[in-house]
C-alpha cells in the first residue's frame, strides 16, 4: 500500500469521478518563474499551496504588501480580497500595477473573493448583487485572474424545493463570467444557508453549464457535518482551488467559529484521509491556507505566520502522500 501510493504521487496519476466534467482540466497560465500548467506544482507536490490573504489580514496591510510577503514566504498563488483590491484604486492605484506585480512575484491569482448578492430572494437585491458581481469579475480580469469566489448572500433558509431556482442563479452568473473571462466558484460555508456538499453539487450540476465548479474547505466541510468520505463523488480535476485549514476538538463542532481555525497539522483534521482521496479524484489545483485565527495575529510577527502556514501545509500534503 506504501508503495502504491508513493507512486500515484510521483507519477501525478489521476483517475477523476463523475461530477461536473473535465472542461477544467486544461486550463494553463504562463506566470514566470513558474510551470505553466494551471494544474502544475513542484516538482514533488502533485498541489501548488497558495495562501488566502484572510491569514494575515489582521495585520491591516496593503495589497501591494500582502502579495510581497506571500511571495517572499514561498507560496505559489495567491486569493486575494476585492476590497483590498478596491482600497488601493481608491487610493490612487491601479490594476496595471498589481498586475504587474503578481507576474513579477511568480504568483498566480488563484481566486477573488469577494461578497457580492447575486443569491438573494429579493429581486432588487439580487440585481444589485449582479451588478457587484460584474464589476468584480471585471476587477479579477483585469489584474490576470480566471476565478471568483460566489459564496451564497441574500438568503436566510435553505429550500431545498427551489433547488432549480438557486441553480438559475448560479448559472446566471456562470453565463456573466463566460463574457468577462472569470469563472464563478459556488462555495460552501459551514455555518452559512449553504452548508452540505450534497446541496452545492447539486446546484452546480443543476446549471448543465460546463464550467460550474464548487469552492470547498476543509473546515467548512466538517462544521457543516459534511462526510469526507463523499468527496469521492467529486471530480478533483473540476476544482481549480480548495481552502486548507485545520480545526480544534473543542469547541464542539457545532460552536466552531472561523476564527477558531488553526494551522494545517494542529487540530483533528484527518489529512491523510481527505488529502489522498482529494488525489485519486484528479484534483492539482492550489491548497490555498484560509484562517482568520486572531490569537496568531496577536502573538506572532506576520512573517511568521506566513512560514508556519507555508512549512505546515507542505508538512501534511508530504505526510499524506508517503
């Protein structure tokens, strides 16, 4: 069995299931510095590990900050916020230049994340929220990035009755994306309205759109009462990012809050489960850390919690694959 999966890992097999097709699966990026395949890591890792700025956020820094120390502490894309991004045009800067910045860091924009409505019941809520939505697929185009964020906002009940009615939503901002360039990722919040994998594939394959795609996290899956077990039901090669994070035995799960999340390999995470299985589905896109553990922010340098995020999260995809 030890042999068997060190193959798989240095071969960089995949074998993906039958979930929202393999249209995903060839997507590339020329970023220097680094491999051009969107689904393309290190010479070892058959996974980039990037980071979402949510990590540091509690240090208050700029964008332009945010992406140079990203860069300095080894990780190979970044997510970064829209309203970051919008801070610093209002400030007098421009796309052009965080975009240049990211090529000249050897980052690849992994993702945009981002708030806007678009789920909402109430119409005119819901047309603003498109509206948001359109402006920052147009942000996330215009700085080099093919992915945003789409968790669900404007709801406060989950019914699963309109199933076909939410897949509409989706797909309306699916069918946006195709004329922007940037693919909406429908994600999944553990204590949101959205919070069972069953549901957010549904959704996503209710659309019949090609490039529906779901946003999954590791701590949102299990604060959710998800079973990692289902994840072999998932096509990986459809998922271009995934939120890696860790999670404590206490609180109980139920109580957990987002900032109760802690570095990959310091809770109860079962990585060598989640890890192999997200593998043998045919995922290679980004790890991407997401905390927002205060406790971090108030005890250590942001350098710090940068390297221990990046040496972490490199620690258990390595003790996961052996």
């Amino acid at each position: 069995m030890l042999g068997k999966k060190i193959s798989r890992r240095d071969m960089l097999l995949t074998t993906g299931s039958a979930f929202l097709g393999s249209a995903f699966a060839e997507w590339t990026s020329c970023i220097p510095g680094k491999k051009n395949s969107m689904n393309a890591s290190s010479d070892k890792r058959p996974f980039r590990v990037s980071l979402n700025v949510s990590t540091i956020s509690g240090y208050k820094l700029s964008v332009q900050q945010q992406i140079a120390l990203c860069a300095e502490a080894g990780f190979e894309g970044i997510e970064l916020w829209t309203r970051d991004v919008q801070a610093f045009v209002d400030q007098g800067g421009s796309y052009e230049e965080l975009s240049k910045q990211l090529k000249e860091s050897g980052l690849l924009l992994e993702n945009m994340i981002g708030f806007a409505a678009w789920f909402a019941d109430d119409p005119l809520k819901r047309e603003e929220g498109l509206k948001q939505m359109r402006h920052d697929m147009e942000m996330t185009s215009r700085l080099g990035g093919k992915f945003i964020a789409a968790p669900v906002q404007g709801i406060t009940h989950f019914d699963r009755s309109q199933l076909f009615e939410y897949a509409e939503r989706y797909k309306a901002i699916l069918k946006l994306g195709n004329a922007i360039g940037v693919t909406p990722i429908l994600e999944l919040w553990g204590a949101g309205v959205l919070n069972q994998l069953s549901d957010t594939i549904a959704i996503a394959i209710a659309t019949g759109h090609p490039q529906a795609s779901v946003l999954l996290d590791f701590y949102h899956l299990y604060r959710g009462g998800n079973s990692f077990d289902s994840l072999h039901l998932v096509n990986g090669k459809a998922l271009p990012v995934l939120h890696i994070n860790d999670y404590p035995d206490l609180p109980p799960r139920e109580k957990l809050k987002d900032s109760d999340r802690v570095f990959p390999g310091d809770g109860i995470c079962p990585f060598k489960k989640i890890i192999p299985l997200l593998y043998d589905s045919g995922f290679q896109g980004a790890l991407s850390v997401e905390l927002f553990n205060k406790g971090y922010w108030e005890s250590m340098d942001v350098k710090e919690v940068l390297k221990m995020s990046y040496e972490k999260t490199i620690g258990v995809i390595n003790d996961s694959l052996v």
